[in-house]
C-alpha cells in the first residue's frame, strides 16, 4: 500500500516511520510512505505556502496553487485514489475507516497547517476530509501518522501474527478484554485462574464476557452498533441487573 503524503514538515515522518512495525513492513515492502514538500512546488522567491485571508481575520491561510502543483504532479491529473485532508473539520476517524482505507492501493494525506486550506483544496482537489478527534492540533502531521499507523496494520503480513488485529479493541465493535503474562503473581494480584486453566473454551467465554462488561462499563455507546448474540445480550441483562 502506498501512502503519498503533502506536508510544509516532512521532517516530522522519519522518525516514527524509522521505528515501530513501520519500519519493518517498509523494508518488506508491504508499505511505502512517500513524504513530500509542498515548498517544493511554490515559484516565487520566498517559497509562499501561506497568505492572509480575504475579508480580513487573523491567521493564515495554506495557498491553493503549490497544494494543487504538489498534487497533481504525484498522482497524476487523474489521481484515482482517495485524496484525504487531514483537518478537525472532517468526518471522525475510527476503526471503520481504518479497515475501509486499508482496501485501497494508494491513498494521499495533505496536511493542514496555519488557520486553515483554502476553501478550493476543499471543493475542488481533496475527495475526503478527516479528522482524529475533536480537538484542534497545529497541523495535520500527528493525525497522518495515526492514519497511516492504523491502516498499515490491518494490511496483511504488517502484524507478525495473522490474527494480530482480529481481536483488537474496537475492530469487532467491543473494547478488548484484559491481558495478563507472567508472573502469575505481581504484588499481591493474581492472574485469574481460568487463564491458567488450559481450557481453551472457558478461556474464549471470559474473554467474551470480559470484553462485554469492559464495553458496558467505559464505553456504552459501542453496545448499540457491536453484533452481538444471544447469549452475549442474556450476560449483558444479567449484568444491568446486578447494578
Ligand atoms: N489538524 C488539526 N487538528 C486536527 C484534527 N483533530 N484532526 C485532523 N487534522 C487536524
């Protein structure tokens, strides 16, 4: 999978997608995350990305031409993939549109910096806007990364195992169930019992069960949408009950 990415900081990549499984998916080819300058495609003598705003205001705002140049000269007059901009003002990333962009063979992220893009990025070049969360960054950078985390790791081989992401918080719409490795005991708190059991299907159900009431009690909401079973729904009354 490809990533092409238009920022005023590409120096800021490096250094995560250097490390972490980035860096070994990179080397196995699996992704390839190309950083490009937008001031490589300014002309004047100052390399301009930015200007004031028309009708006054503070702040400044990232320039249509070098955006559209950057653009258009990588991908082509005809892009064919999702061009994305990363700005608070987009839909809501989530597990979803992770695994939705994880399908795609290229995807290019241009990262918002100052006030704000020129309102023709919007209209006229980018084919989809996200944002991380509702909370305003200085620029689009962090939230490339968490994108480009997110959907490297659900392309196949990125995990060293198969099953890494099939068991994820959020990827079957329920919050993970709790983890425990050696010791079996750390300061006066025990694995439970059943973990060392070795009997693979009572484990699955207290996972199951665990994962439900860890959903239930941080995150409610998720209940709504998760598919969930019958016997899930009989454990989930059970626990409204005893509250
Ligand atoms: N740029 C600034 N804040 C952002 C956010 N929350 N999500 C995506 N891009 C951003």
């Amino acid at each position: 999978m490809q990533f092409e990415v238009f920022t005023l900081l590409p120096e800021v990549f490096s250094p995560y997608l250097e490390s972490s499984i980035l860096q070994r998916a990179r080397q196995h080819g699996l992704i390839d995350v190309r950083v490009h300058n937008i001031r490589d495609y300014t002309h004047d003598k100052h390399h301009t990305t930015d200007d004031i705003p028309y009708g006054g205001g503070g702040g400044m705002v990232m320039k249509p031409e070098p955006i559209f140049e950057g653009v258009e000269s990588i991908l082509g007059p005809k892009a064919g993939c999702p061009i994305i901009l990363l700005t608070p003002q987009g839909r809501v990333f989530n597990q979803t549109i992770a695994q939705e962009l994880s399908g795609h063979e290229k995807i290019a992220l241009i990262c918002g910096r100052y006030e704000g893009v020129d309102e023709r990025i919007r209209k006229h070049l980018v084919t989809d806007e996200i944002s991380i969360g509702d909370y305003v960054l200085t620029g689009g950078e962090i939230p490339a990364l968490i994108l480009i985390d997110a959907v490297s790791r659900l392309i196949p081989g990125v995990l060293g195992d198969p099953d890494g992401a099939a068991d994820d918080s959020h990827a079957s719409g329920l919050l993970e169930y709790p983890h425990y490795t050696r010791p079996p005991e750390f300061r006066g708190e025990s694995v439970p019992d059943i973990l060392l059991s070795g009997d693979h299907a009572k484990i699955a159900k207290w996972r199951r069960e665990q994962s439900l009431l860890r959903t239930l009690e941080r995150r409610p909401d998720l209940l709504e949408k998760a598919q969930l079973t019958d016997e899930d729904h009989k454990f989930l009354l059970k626990q409204k009950g005893n509250r």
